[in-house]
C-alpha cells in the first residue's frame, strides 16, 4: 500500500474534522447567550445530521455518475469547501443576531453536507478491498490529528478573540482539501457493473426488518446506541464544563484535545487488534471502558483528573469507531457494500440528530451533569445489544486490511 498517497487522500478528513470541533465547542455558549434553552440548543446541533440524512446520499450518488474535467468527486469539494469556510467565518460576526447565526449555521452545514460524501467515496475509489482498512484507520488518524489541533489551537485562539477560530479553522479546512484538489487523481473508470442497483434508503430497511437473520438489525441498532450516547457529550460538552467546571469556552473545548489524542493514537492500532480478537469482541471492549470512563466522569469535579478520564475514553472509543463499519460489511456480505454503508450512515446521522435533543432535554429539567449518565444509559444499551450478536466467525479471523 502507497502509505504516502494514503496521507495525501487523508487531507481531506482532516480539512472535515477541523470545522466539526470548533462549531461543536465554540457555537453551543453562543446560543446560550442569546437565552436559548439547552434543548433548543441541541436541535441546532443536529441540523447538519439532519442535512447529511437527505444530502449526502444525493450527492453521493449524483457524484458516481458525473464526470468533468476535474473529475467526479473533486467538483463537489470544490462548491462544498468554499461555501462552508464562507458561512463558517461569518458565524462570530452575527452571533448577536437569531436570524442570521441561525442562517450561517445552516449555510455552513449545507457546504460541509455538499463534499463531505465525495470525501468519503475516495476510500472506495481509490483503494482495493483488502487495503480498505488499513487505509481507514489512516484517514481516521488524519481526522483525530485535524480535531486535536482544531480543540487545543481553536480553545486558544478563542481566548485572544472570538472570530480568530473560525477564520484560521476555515483556512486550514481550504487549505487541507487543496492538497486533495491538487494531489489526489481520480479513476476514470469505476468498475459499477456488478453492483446491485440501490432500493433506495426505505426498502433496504425494510429489507434488513425482513430478514430471518436479525444481526444487521442488531448491530445497526447497537451503532444507533452508542452514537446517541457520545454524540450528546461531545456536543454538549463545553456546556457542561462552563457551569459545572466553571472554566471559559476556550478550556472547555481544549479539555476534549485528551479524548482527541488518544483516538489518534489508537486509529491504527485498533485495527490490528481487533484482526487478533475479534470485531465484537474489541467493540465490547471500547464500549466497556467508554461506559466506565462516564461513570467516572459524572463524579469528577477536577478538570485535571477528567482530562485523564477523557483520555481513556479517547483509547476505547477508537476500539468502537475504527471497526464498526468493517462489522457491518461482514453481516452484510460484498456485494451489498454499497447499501449497508447507507444504513450505516442512517443509524449514525439518527443517533446524532436524537442524542443532542434528548439530552438537552434531560438537562433543562435537571442539571448540566446529567449529561453523563444519559450517555452512560446509551452505551449500556449498546453493549446489551452488542451482547445479542451472533459475530460471523470470518470477522474474528480476517485481516482488517
């Protein structure tokens, strides 16, 4: 494998995970000095999951069938990017406003929504089946470095002047998907004849609802569990710590450059261990440590101690993220890649647009702290259904690459 080139395409998860820290950390105290309540805050949040549900699989399609002179996928990045940098950096500077944040956030995550499906059609193009893997856990690891330097550089800009985070983050987002515009050929021929044609998001899951064998099911379900659990905490997060921890916006979101780092340093790693254990058995682990380390964290006071505990969850959560797609490619069989990434994507934007909601909800009626044993119920949950799967016994001895 071209581990270089793997980098290279990489940039382009990078340029995505630099924005997503920042409007996560940064946005949340904004609404809540404009009077809003924790719930109404949390359904802004999940706008762009709202967005992606519809988007995404429009774009992801419509960028199969195209071809300009620039490409299939690299049009789309080059309308997407821009437009969100733009509406990305305008956020500051209207945040006084109800009408016109509420129009930058909306512009922002229609731009985001618009390249970051092409971005993601790249590990397919670009990449063999038994190489996908490994180059996964590269563009992961290029996406944990974007949103630790995002969180600790963004936490300090923001202390020097509000806007600073947004216009630097944008520029480094426009100047990661340069790399990709730049360095990155595209295929010209993408061998498509053998692949099914799509029933659409609907009829694939009534299929999955169908089937006699419920683990696609299952394991969409457990992905629905624990996505809802840590989606609210980490959308929530600097809220938590601005009224609970008593620290400003900025630390608060340099708290989670703990949790980043250690997913950055299990990107790769996980992988390889779960070619050893097995993807269940490694998922149960992380989701393990992850309920565990939120236990904890609901009875931590001490900024310090919970960068510790953020730390180990970061490790854990890496052992869930890296290899949950790669499970459900084993349940779902290679020649349905294309649909059951569709449903994957559909339980985790579902659980993203729910967690902030709902665990906005729970704090409005009871305090900021709750918010860890919301996500601790979730991924409990996930671990009770993960317990339910029947793991094929291929996923426990092929290779991850």
């Amino acid at each position: 494998m071209n581990w270089r080139y793997t980098f290279t395409v990489g940039f382009g998860f990078f340029g995505i995970s630099i924005i997503w820290p920042l409007f996560n950390g940064l946005i949340p105290p904004m609404l809540e000095e404009l009077g809003l309540a924790t719930v109404v805050i949390g359904f802004i949040l999940t706008w762009d999951n709202i967005i992606n549900m519809f988007v995404q699989p429009w774009v992801g399609e419509k960028s199969d069938r195209t071809w300009t002179r620039f490409g299939r996928r690299k049009p789309w990045l080059m309308i997407g990017a821009p437009m969100a940098a733009v509406f990305f950096i305008l956020v500051p500077f209207v945040r006084e406003n109800y009408v016109l944040i509420a129009l930058a956030i909306l512009g922002t995550n229609i731009g985001m929504a618009l390249f970051r499906s092409p971005t993601v059609a790249y590990l397919g193009d670009l990449f063999p089946s038994e190489q996908r893997s490994k180059a996964n856990g590269v563009i992961n690891l290029m996406g944990g470095v974007g949103a630790a330097i995002a969180l600790f550089a963004g936490g300090a800009l923001y202390k020097i002047g509000v806007p600073l985070p947004f216009i630097v983050g944008a520029a480094v987002m426009l100047f990661a998907v340069g790399i990709v515009l730049l360095f990155v050929k595209e295929p010209r021929e993408i061998e498509t004849s053998n692949e099914p044609e799509s029933g659409g998001l609907f009829k694939n899951l009534a299929e999955v609802w169908a089937q006699e064998d419920r683990s696609i099911l299952v394991i969409l379900t457990a992905i629905f569990f624990w996505f809802v659990g840590w989606n609210a905490m980490e959308a929530l997060f600097t809220l938590y710590a601005i009224n609970v921890l008593g620290v400003d916006a900025g630390t608060a979101t340099q708290m989670l450059t703990a949790f980043a780092a250690t997913l950055i340093l299990f990107a790769i790693p996980s992988g390889y261990i779960a070619t050893r254990f097995g993807r269940k058995r490694t998922i149960l682990v992380g989701l393990s440590g992850m309920l565990i380390g939120l236990i904890v964290g609901f009875n931590v006071r001490d900024p310090m101690l919970l960068l510790v505990v953020l730390a180990a969850m970061g490790a854990c959560w890496a052992l869930v993220n890296i290899n949950s797609l790669p499970i459900v490619y084993d349940l779902g069989g290679e020649e349905r890649i294309g649909a059951y990434t569709g449903l994957y994507y559909f339980a985790s934007s579902l659980a993203a647009i729910a967690g902030p909601i709902l665990a906005g909800g729970l704090i409005d009626f009871t305090n900021y702290a709750m918010i860890w044993l919301f996500s601790a119920v979730f991924l409990g949950l996930a671990i009770v259904a993960m317990l339910r799967l029947r793991e094929p016994e291929v996923a426990a001895v092929q290779t991850t690459s």
